[in-house]
C-alpha cells in the first residue's frame, strides 16, 4: 500500500531497499546507545571498523512496523528488523527468522517454523509473539498504517479492524515458542510475499506496547531482531546502526556499522558522493554522461509509477468525463522530457510497467503485454470537456495542484498546469508544500489534484492494484469503482497464474481507462552512484533493488 511512498530521489527507494532524504543541519543531540541492546561505543572508532554512509530521504514517521510507517521505517526496518521469509535474487524464498513452512493444500494455513537462537538486540528471545504483537496493534484503526488491510487476509482481520470482531478472534495463535500458525479467510498464493509488509515485522511483545510511541525512536527500548541494532538516531539528520550479535544469521553480515545520512536534495547529495561523505546515494540524468562506463554508475528499470490523484469528492472532478478529458489532453512524453531525460520513461499504467508478468510465462514485463491504457487525444478531450459542460474550458473552475517542493514534481506539475491550459482552456493553479504537509493533505483528502508516485512492496501486480478499494487505506481520493473490484476480487479466486494476471490486467484497464481514478505519467528509471568497493549485492526481485545488509567492503 511503501505505500511509503518514495523526488529525484525516489530512484534510491528503487534502487536501494531503504534511504531517505530529510532537511539538514540543526544542534540536536544524538540520542545514544542504551542498556537494552548491546554495548560499545554508538559512533564508529575511525578505522577500526566497516560500514558504510547512504543518504536518506525526508518523510518522517515511526519506526514501529504497526504504526504511520514512512520512509524513515523502511530506512530503519530494512537493516534493523527481519522477517519471517525473505525474496531472493532469483525469486525463491530465502527463510531469516522462519527456517521453513508448511502450507497446506488450499493455500490457507500457513505454518512457521522457527529458528534455533532468534533473537533480539538485547538478547530476549524472538518469538511467535512478537510477531503477532505487531498484526494485533495493527488492527486498531486508530494506529495510522497503511498497510493494516493487508491483514484483512488473516481470518477474521477485517471484522476486528471494523469493530465487529475481537482481537482475540484473529487468526493467528503460537503453539509453543517456536511456531507461528496463521489462517487465512481464503487461499492466497502469493501470501509468502506479503510477509515483507511492516505489519507482518516484529515488535518486541514487552516492550513495543504503544503504537507510535516515543519508544521506538530510543535505541535503550528500540530493540531490533535483524542484522542491525540501533545506536543512534537525530531525527532529520541521521541514523546510525550497529552490528548485531545476536542477529540469527549474523555469518552473513560482514559490515559493523551502517549510516543513514539526511541530504536535503538530489544534487547535493550527488556532491556529497563526490567528496566521500556518502557512499551510496539516489541520483539523476546529470551523472550519466559522467559517469558512463564506471564502477559507480547503477541503472535499474524502476518499480515505481508516479501518477496524478483527482479527488473524486470534488466538483467538478467527481464528474468522469472531466477526469478523462484531463487524462487524454496530456502528452506523457513531454512530461519524462521536462523531469528529466534518462532518469523517466512515460507511462500509462499503474502497475510498474517492468514488473514481471505471469501472463505470457515467458518473462515478459507488465507493460510490454497489453496496449497503453490512455494515449494523447486532444480533439476527444475537448469534445469530453464540452459534454461535461465547459466548452473551451468555459466556466472551468480554477483547481489546485499540490505538489511536494521537490524538482522533479515541480517539472511534473508545471507540464501537466502548460498542457491543460493550452489542449483544454483550464487553469490550475500550482500549490508547493513541505513534503510532510503534502503528505498530510493527500491522506486527509484536502486537496483538488494532488501528486502520488508508488513503489512495489512485493512481486506481484496487487502491491498497486489494492490500493483503490473502498476499504483500502490509500484510497485518498475517494475512488469507487464497483468494476474494478469485482475484478480485483475474482483474481484472488483464479488458481491458474496465467488467468488470474489477465484478469488483474482488465481490473486495471477498469481503473484507469474506464473510471479514469487517476492519472499515471510517469515510470522511474533507478539512477545510483555507489562506492565501487561495496559488493556481495544481492538484487531484491519485488522492486529490482538492491538489499546492502549483506554487502562487503574492500579494502
């Protein structure tokens, strides 16, 4: 649901599991190592140990899996916390904290089996109940995550999370210390994806009991059961972690410490990389000519559309002939031209168009199987727009766009704001925020347009088509298409892969080229400069990024 969501630098969320950008600066403190992980000193000693700095991005937010996650969770999760089961480069399950599972025939009983020594940071025992802590919290509305309607596939998660059910009732249960039984409502396949999801990390059962509670920001209660510990954190300035030891895989961990560094923008973080402050870091199309042929230089197809969001509780955008003339009067590769050659591919889907798709069983990607779903048609607009009523834009009302005061959104807005006023006679009016009060607006539905850009959580095309339901918790704008999710819903009946992705595709045609929810522009191109002694990269396959808590760095 990243449903974090994810500027220029979105291309290190592609390419990188976790990073994020904050404001520089400021004289806070650092809040220091504590007694409940282990101990030693929070700040690397100058050449005695390994690690490496990566620049983050900005949107703040809890590090507690059941809470308001943001970037700044899956900077943190990605290297603190571990799951159950993990992807692996080649797509197989590769087991952390579970050793294996059983499954049984309809694909609704999940059973996990623990490993020998799971443990957390302050070496209590990992357990079962640390996972089910965080899926309970997650189910109180009250929590803030987005992702908690993905626990609606656990028995009985739905009824709890409407108040129609007790918590007690979820079905999940721990036979002893060392198993995890979950049952679903009905089969799943692709349920082992979804155990990347904040709500199915853990959260110490004693000590995480407050859902966005100041505890998770404090490395003495902070506890963390994955490669990882926290040592410090400063909140919009960095965050430091630690090696481990009680980690139950702590022979593959070759680093003792890893840096998350806030840059306020792609450029200076481009300059950071340069000096050597930073060793990884998102970039643009300004590094490739220079960068062409070196070790530093990273290019990965994205995972990550970025599209327009037109609130449907707003006139006159509830009406869907506007909403379509606005998607046909616009020209997608002017857009990618304007944000950024090299760094953007024009799209009309909302499905990351290189996803790989189950449909042909031949590899193909999302968007290489089917036609584009909208395609520029200024005449067609204009004849839509002057059926709505508003001929030549006449009587038109001025909307707002509002937007994050990022460059790449900024280019995005003014192309979309010079393209409907010159195809359709309308003026919209372009609103720069703070990024967290974009943020805020967008899920409070206080807005008229309002950018969006998503990133795939797990392999597979629901990771973006779920989010428009009527109970979904990123539906911001109001969507209801009564097509869309009858589609979405005979999907999760087809047994066969190949059918149920035709179907997902025709849910998102519904969506999109139907309804007209939204408006999709743009896919990201994944632009990186990386310190060519980083390696043991392994390349996460539900966004085609890499995890680095197993890198090595050479001398």
């Amino acid at each position: 649901m990243t449903r974090f969501a994810k500027t220029l630098s979105v291309f290190l969320a592609l390419a990188l599991v976790a990073l994020g950008l904050a404001a520089c600066g400021g004289s806070q403190a650092p809040i220091s190592t504590g007694s409940s992980n282990p101990g030693g000193a929070a700040t690397p000693a100058a050449g005695t140990e390994k690690g490496i700095i990566i620049r983050m991005e900005p949107e703040t937010g809890t590090l507690d899996p059941a809470g308001n996650s943001s970037t700044t969770y899956w900077n943190y999760s990605a290297y603190a916390l571990a799951p159950l089961v993990e992807l692996a480069s080649d797509g197989s399950y590769d087991f952390i904290i579970a050793e294996s599972c059983d499954i049984n025939e309809d694909n609704t009983v999940f059973t996990f089996h623990f490993r020998e020594g799971a443990a957390w940071s302050d070496g209590s025992p990992c357990t079962p109940a640390d996972y089910i802590n965080t899926m309970q919290r997650a189910l109180d509305p009250a929590c803030g995550s987005g992702y908690s309607d993905f626990l609606f596939k656990i028995k009985n998660g739905k009824a709890i999370y409407e108040g129609s059910a007790d918590i007690s009732t979820l079905g999940v249960e721990a036979p002893d210390d060392k198993t995890l039984v979950i049952t679903l409502e009905e089969p799943c396949q692709y349920f082992l994806d979804l155990l990347f999801l904040p709500v199915f990390y853990p959260s110490h059962a004693e000590l995480a009991t407050e859902t966005n509670g100041d505890w998770c920001f404090d490395p003495a209660r902070s506890v963390a059961n994955g490669p990882f510990y926290l040592a410090e954190y400063v909140p919009e300035q960095y965050i430091l972690l630690k090696k481990n030891p009680y980690y139950v895989q702590k022979d593959r961990i070759s680093l003792d410490y890893i840096k998350l560094l806030a840059i306020a923008d792609t450029q200076s973080a481009i300059s950071a990389y340069k000096t050597g402050e930073v060793d990884l870091t998102g970039a643009d199309y300004t590094v490739l000519a220079e960068y062409e042929g070196k070790g530093d230089l990273v290019v990965l197809p994205g995972m990550t559309t970025y599209y327009t969001l037109l609130n449907w509780d707003r006139e006159p955008l509830s009406n869907p002939l506007v909403r379509e003339a606005l998607s046909l009067a616009i020209d997608r590769d002017a857009i990618a031209a304007s944000a950024g050659k090299g760094s953007y591919e024009p799209t009309s889907f909302f499905v990351a168009k290189y996803m790989t798709s189950k449909l042909t069983g031949q590899g193909k990607k999302w968007g290489e199987e089917v036609d584009p779903l909208v395609t520029l048609n200024i005449e067609r607009a204009q004849q839509l727009l002057a059926e709505a009523g508003f001929p030549n834009g006449e009587g038109f009302p001025e909307l707002s766009f509002k937007y994050p005061a990022m460059e790449v959104e900024a280019a995005i807005a003014q192309s979309l704001q010079a393209q409907w006023k010159q195809n359709l006679g309308i003026m919209v009016s372009l609103e720069s925020q703070e990024y967290q009060v974009n943020i805020s607006d967008r899920r409070a539905g206080d807005f008229d347009i309002c950018r969006m850009r998503w990133t795939a959580d797990y392999a597979d095309p629901t990771t973006f088509l779920s989010m428009y339901t009527g109970s979904a918790s990123y539906n911001d704008s109001g969507v209801a298409s009564a097509k869309y999710e009858e589609l979405l819903a005979l999907s999760e009946r087809e047994s066969d892969p190949a059918k149920r992705f035709q179907i997902l595709h025709d849910a998102e045609k519904a969506l999109v080229a139907e309804d007209f929810a939204f408006i999709p522009t743009l896919a990201g191109i994944g632009v990186t400069l990386r310190n060519p002694k980083i390696g043991n990269i392994v390349i996460n396959p539900s966004r085609n990024s890499p995890f680095y808590k197993y890198a090595t760095l050479a001398d």
